[in-house]
C-alpha cells in the first residue's frame, strides 16, 4: 500500500515496508528515542508501531530493494522466536488503539492471515473475526480519512472476513454463513460476481 492511512491499516496484519530501504526524518527518530534494547530480533516492528503514533509514512511504488532469502540465514533460523515476538508487541499496540486487551489468539489470527498458516481452530477464527470487525470500526471512527480510503480499508476487512468464513466453512456450516455476513455488512461489494468467483477459486484451492 501507499497511502499513509491504508499503511496504518496493514500495521494490524504485519510489517508493511521494507526496513532497510526506509529513509526517515531523525528528528522522528529522536522522538522515539530510536529502538528499544529491549525488542529483540523485532527492532524494527516495534519502530513501525511506534512511529505510526507521531507520524505518518508511505511506500514508494517501485522496486528499490532486491533481498535475497535463503534457509541457512539467520533470519530463517529465529523465524518462529521472531513471529512470537512480532504477536506480543502486535498485541500491546492493539491494546493502546482499543484500550482493551484483545485475547492472544485472535492476536495471532490476525498475523496468521498474512504470513500463515492457516487457522486450524474454529474458536480462533471466531476470535480473529471479531478483532477485525471491532479494529475496522474503530479505525473508521478515529482517523480522519477521505472516502476513497475509507473503501479501500472496508474493502480489505471485508476481503479477510470472508477468508475467515471460508476457513469456518470447513467446520460449521452456521459460522461461516454468519462471518459471511459480517464481511457484507463492511462491505457489499463482496456480492460482485469478480469477487464471488475469487473467493470460490480460493475455496477449491484451499479443499485441494
């Protein structure tokens, strides 16, 4: 994403810019006093929730970064010691926005859906739905956002709470038809024959 407001949005799924390739003013960074000792192997998730409070930034639409990934690399190596710590400060940040603590495993939902795997448990995709209904509607009501954006982030909570009913599809068939229309009441453009097909397609994939 591009825009201040979408990226803020994507902060509640995981990292949405590319670290070593971010330019940032240092006055900000002397306001956040930098990283923090005490975030380990996520020093820079906890910079992008931090710095989300006091300032806003975007993504450049073009390729600047070429990384390259291998399975003998240290960030491979401390891939779960990171996710586990990535979903306690996820968790902290969401309680500041909220000012209530959310339960851990909806917590964990949320990242789930963005870098797996897939959520096995159906009281966990009860939970995650619900932390993305109520995140959506207080990020609606709190940001001063135009209309255009305002569709674009309604469009994406509807997108992943249809992903959670077609996951409850596999469970109970009363859940996912209850998720399902949670996602049209945040957006009814689910109902678009383009988006209908997509969400089938993924359905057989997901069976495969």
């Amino acid at each position: 994403p591009t825009s201040p407001k979408m990226l803020k949005w994507t902060l509640f799924f995981g990292v949405c810019v590319a670290h070593p390739s971010v330019l940032m003013r240092r006055d900000v960074m002397t306001r956040l006093n930098f990283y923090r000792p005490d975030a380990v192997h996520t020093e820079d998730v906890d910079l992008w929730f931090r710095a989300s409070s006091v300032t806003e930034f975007g993504n450049v639409p073009e390729v600047l970064l070429k990384y390259r990934a291998w399975t003998g690399s240290t960030h491979q190596r401390g891939l779960q010691v990171r996710n586990d710590r990535h979903v306690q400060l996820l968790a902290s940040y969401i309680k500041e926005v909220l000012t209530i603590d959310s339960p851990i495993e909806a917590v964990a939902g949320l990242r789930q859906m963005r870098v797996g795997p897939r959520i096995e448990d159906p009281q966990q995709i009860r939970l995650t739905a619900a932390l993305i209904q109520r995140l959506h509607k207080n990020f609606v009501e709190e940001n001063n956002i135009n209309s255009q954006v305002r569709r674009e982030i309604s469009w994406d909570a509807a997108k992943k709470l249809a992903s959670l009913a077609l996951q409850a599809s596999r469970f109970h068939t009363a859940d996912s038809m209850l998720l399902f229309m949670r996602a049209l009441k945040v957006d009814y453009r689910l109902l678009y024959p383009s988006a209908i097909m997509r969400g089938l397609e993924r359905a057989f994939e997901q069976r495969i």
